[in-house]
C-alpha cells in the first residue's frame, strides 16, 4: 500500500508539473525582421497545431471591409477600430521613402490586402474555438513605432491579457513585409492589433492574416529523469506483489 501510495502521488505530482508547465509560455515574434512569421510557424509546429493561412482577403470583395467575411468558414471575425480603410488590390500604399530599409521578408505581391489610414487604428480578430497563435503581415510600414499586437482569454480583447509585443523601428517601404506575431500554449479567444502614434500620418496595409488551431491545451513531455523515476517505482511495486503471491 505504501508502494502504491508512493506511486499515485509521484504521478499526481508530474500531472501538476505537466499543467503547470504547460500553461505559462506566450512568445511573440516581432523583433527579427526577416525571420518573424518562419520563427513563429516553427512555434506553431512544436506546439503541435495546424496552420490557418485563409483570412488573406483575397476571396473578400474589394471596397468596405465585410467583418463577418470569415464567420462562417474559419470562425473567425474582424472588428475594426479607428481609421481602417478599405480593401483594395495592388502592391501596397507605395510610398517613396525608402531610405534606411532593413531586413525584411520582401516585397508583397500585388494581391487584395487591408489599407490602413493615417490615423490611430486597431484590428481585434475574434474566434470562435481556442486559438494558439495569431499574426498578420503589414506592408509599407515607415518606422513600426506605435504598432503592437496582444491577445485575450476573452472575446472582443476581453479577458486576461497573455502580454503585450510591439514592433520594432524599421523602415519597411516600398511595400515591403514586417510580420507581427505571437503563440500561447494555453490559448486565447481574441487576438488585437493596433497602431497606436501612427508616425506623423504614415499609411500601410495588413495582408494575410494567420492563425493556429489543433485542440486542446498542449502537455509538456515528462522529462527522462522522472520517466525512469516513474519505471522505478513501478517494477518496486511488481517486486512487491510477486513476494506476496510467493508468501502466499
């Protein structure tokens, strides 16, 4: 009985361990230009969930952006806030200043995208299921101080907060792509992005928009120490049912 006592609370321990383990990590992905949306895929993937790349707005009609485009076939809703243009096809904005342009992860294909106005904007992304990453790409941005992205255990970036991650400084014009983005292993139901200085009036677009799904909350793998901690345990508990037959 002790033996198997000792078992049932070493197990219990590593569940709370795996739980405990399991729950704390959210990683964003903005400070590394030219890697930032492969970074944050190689997260998605050992999360073990699947990539949703379809919110791309290409399927969505040109002109005043349908919020509720995505409802039906992915769960997915757009709420915009501030000045959200249109959406329009081409390239991007195109503006001219292209003076000091760092890494980046190359110029956007002409295609429909999300145009974004000179002033303070947000995009909050609603989900009908658990999420466990989210992040878009923004095209033409001049400087990226003021951008951010945070997500929510609520609805409407209601909720707790699972952390703030703001952009980085560069210059991404003409047209070319700055990916935001971030993954939580315990998930979350909205996902906000927002402008918030707007850079002295700079216009830019949002494309591609993605997000991770796959289930339930990911498990951390019990560490080989306590696998063999546990196969211990185990055979001292066989050993001491074989003498008991044996006494018998």
């Amino acid at each position: 009985m002790r033996i198997r006592s000792l078992v049932s609370a070493f197990v219990g321990a590593v569940a709370l361990f795996s739980f405990s383990a399991a729950n704390a990590a959210t990683i964003g992905f903005v400070s590394s230009p030219g890697t930032n949306s492969s970074d944050w895929a190689a997260s998605v993937g050992l999360l073990g969930k699947s990539i949703n790349d379809s919110v791309n707005f290409n399927a969505m009609p040109t002109g005043t952006l349908d919020g509720n485009f995505y409802a039906a076939t992915d769960g997915v809703t757009i709420t915009p806030g501030g000045n959200v243009g249109s959406v329009a096809f081409g390239a991007g904005p195109g503006q001219n200043n292209t003076s000091g342009v760092g890494a980046n992860e190359g110029a956007h294909a002409a295609s429909n995208f999300l145009f974004l106005g000179a002033n303070p904007s947000s995009l909050t992304f609603n989900f009908d299921a658990l999420v466990f990453g989210a992040g878009l790409f923004t095209l033409d941005v001049f400087q990226g101080s003021g951008l951010e992205i945070e997500a929510f255990t609520g609805l409407n970036g209601t909720g707790t907060s699972l952390g703030v991650f703001s952009a980085v400084a560069g210059n991404f014009q003409q047209n070319r792509l700055y990916f935001l983005g971030l993954t939580s292993d315990t998930g979350f139901r909205s996902f906000v992005f927002r402008d918030t200085n707007n850079n002295g009036g700079d216009t830019f677009g949002v494309d591609d928009f993605v997000f991770a799904t796959g289930g339930s909350v990911t498990t951390v793998p019990l560490p080989a120490a306590g696998l063999l901690l546990l196969a211990g345990l185990g055979g001292l508990g066989l050993s001491a049912s074989r003498r008991r037959r044996m006494a018998a």
